[in-house]
C-alpha cells in the first residue's frame, strides 16, 4: 500500500490534544508532517491513558459488547492507544494502521516494550484506499483520523463493510478544545487561546479542502453512521484536567504544543499575539509557559460509537 507520509506536506497541524478544528492546531492549512510530530503525538496520548483507558472501559461494558477478537486501530499514530486497547482487550490481536512507517515502528517499539507485541501488529495503509486490506474487525477505533479523508461519509462506510456483526466503530471527533493558560496572562491582550483556536480553525478548513475527494460533511456523527447502516450507540466525552501546577512532562507537552502553534500561526496572527507567544516561549522569562505556575492542561474528547447489527 501506498506511503502517506510522502505527500511533501509543509506544516504539521499540531493535533496536540485533539485533531479537531475546535481543539487541533493548524499549519498553515496543509496535511500535517507526521513524522515530525511523533513525540507530541505519543506525549499526548500518553498523558491521556486514564481517559482512553477508561473510553475502552467503555465500550467493552456495554450491554451489546460483541466478544472482541480483532481491533483495527485506524490512524494508530505512535500506538499508544492500540497498546491501551490490547490491554482491555486480553482476547484481541490489535492491528496499528497508519499511513506514516515511522509512527508503526514506534509501535511496534512500544507494543515490544509493554510485552504486547504478540497481539498488537502494525499495517502500513493509506486509507481509504487501503481499506478492503485490513480485513474484517469486532472494533475499529478511529482516533482523530477520519477528519484527515476527504470524504468522510464514503470512509466511514468502508469501516462498516469491514465490522463482524455485532461490531462497533468508535470514532474520536469534536470535543473541546484545550486551554493552557488563564484568559488573562498579565501582558498581551486577554484571550490569546480563543485566537489561536479562531486561526486554527480556518486553517483546519482549509486543510480539509485539499484532501483528496473533499467533500463537506455536516459533522453528524449519529448521522452518518445511520447513512453507513449503523446504529448509533452513545456519544461520551473524556476530560483531561491537569490543573496547574503542572508536573514536568505536562509542562514540557505545553511548550511543545505552543511551540508548534506559534510557528504555524505567525502569519495568521496579529504582531501584537505572535509576541506574546515569542516571550511566553522563552525559557528566561518569569512569564513564559517554562516558568510561569499557572499553567495548566484541560481538554475534552469525545468518542462517538456506531454498531453494525
Ligand atoms: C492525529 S494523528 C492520531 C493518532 C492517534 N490515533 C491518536 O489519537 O493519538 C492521525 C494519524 O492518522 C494518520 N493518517 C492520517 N491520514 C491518513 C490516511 N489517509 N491514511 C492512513 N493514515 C492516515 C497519520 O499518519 C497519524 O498517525
């Protein structure tokens, strides 16, 4: 199948803590750099175990759970969250699928390391072409990757037509967006966050634009499930509160994540803003994000689960 990460792409959307345009964090509207965000993927996902733990918690205890024997991670990333799935999973071989080799060989590290690499596999695939190769699945967890294929609506089908019955699609999308630092910081003007998201946000529009076969999607969940021939399940959001202060890998996933933005923004900003981020970014400054105690982690996600009878 063919390499997703070829596509020359110029700027990472920072998916920091979410990949959506209410929390994602654009550049410069291009499909993001993969490769490069590897560590901010993994530390971010990381720093969400609870939540993502407690989301395959979820799905296993529902009443219509089917036994789960093959899970199709989809947009796996760096696979932390396929290692979290095998581990609530003990019966199932997970399969990491992802469009980026760099992202599987860190699972497959990381699958080595957890003692997992029995039962977690990694499968290069772009999808939605790659999609009739996967085979056929009890659970297809799609994490913040559906909104990278063009058209959703078709790509969600093709995760149908691979479920067993009884099967279930869990999507992640939406939820809300971080917040990092208080409204007002003391300097700049108040609401930087809510302007960055507002920049990023067109910036995601624009993104999805230049997908292949883009295709504009009320983002019904319910919906377009119902349109796959699934049954709409539940929708629940997880929320990630790390209040300030922030531990060390929290306050380092910060900076990274403002330092991503800040140079995916700096034409999308006004001169006022984009100085604020320079001198909250300076590791000197007393009121920069390395120093300053009132930083903290909030975010929401939402997982969206569809069923086929
Ligand atoms: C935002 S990351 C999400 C990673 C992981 N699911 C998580 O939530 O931590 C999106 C992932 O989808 C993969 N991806 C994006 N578009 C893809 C495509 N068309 N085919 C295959 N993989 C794709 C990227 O390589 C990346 O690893």
């Amino acid at each position: 199948m063919s390499n997703h990460s070829g596509h020359g792409h110029r700027h990472g959307r920072q998916d920091l803590h979410h990949e959506r345009p209410a929390h994602g964090h654009d550049h410069g509207g291009a499909e993001p750099d993969w490769d490069v965000m590897a560590p901010l993927l993994e530390r971010n996902a990381e720093l969400s175990s609870a939540q993502y733990t407690e989301a395959a918690r979820w799905i296993a205890a529902l009443p219509t759970a089917p036994k789960v024997s093959r899970v199709l991670d989809i947009g796996a990333g760096p696979g932390v969250v396929a290692c979290l799935l095998a581990e609530v999973f003990p019966d199932a071989e997970v399969v990491a699928v992802d469009g980026t080799p760099a992202l599987l060989e860190r699972t497959r590290e990381r699958a080595r390391r957890l003692g997992l690499d029995d039962r977690v596999t990694t499968l290069h695939a772009t999808l939605p072409e790659g999609l009739p190769g996967l085979g056929e699945a009890d659970l297809i967890w799609a994490g913040n990757t559906l909104h990278h294929m063009g058209d959703q609506r078709a790509a969600l089908a093709g995760f149908g037509e691979l479920l067993r019955p009884g099967g279930t699609v869990a999507l992640v999308e939406g939820g809300l967006q971080v917040r990092q630092l208080p409204r007002d910081l003391g300097f700049g003007n108040p609401g930087l966050e809510a302007r960055m998201e507002a920049a990023e946000a067109e910036l995601f529009q624009r993104m999805r634009a230049e997908l292949p076969d883009a295709r504009r999607e009320v983002e019904d969940w319910a919906a377009l499930f119902g349109a796959a021939g699934l049954t709409p399940q539940g929708t629940r959001s997880f929320l990630l509160d790390l209040p300030a202060p922030l531990g060390d890998a929290a306050r380092e996933q910060v900076v990274a994540d403002f330092t991503r933005r800040r140079d995916g923004l700096r034409d999308h900003l006004d001169t006022d803003d984009t100085a604020v981020l320079d001198r909250l970014l300076d590791p000197e400054d007393p009121a920069g994000l390395h120093r300053r105690p009132d930083v903290f982690l909030l975010l929401a996600r939402t997982l969206h689960l569809g069923r086929r009878a």
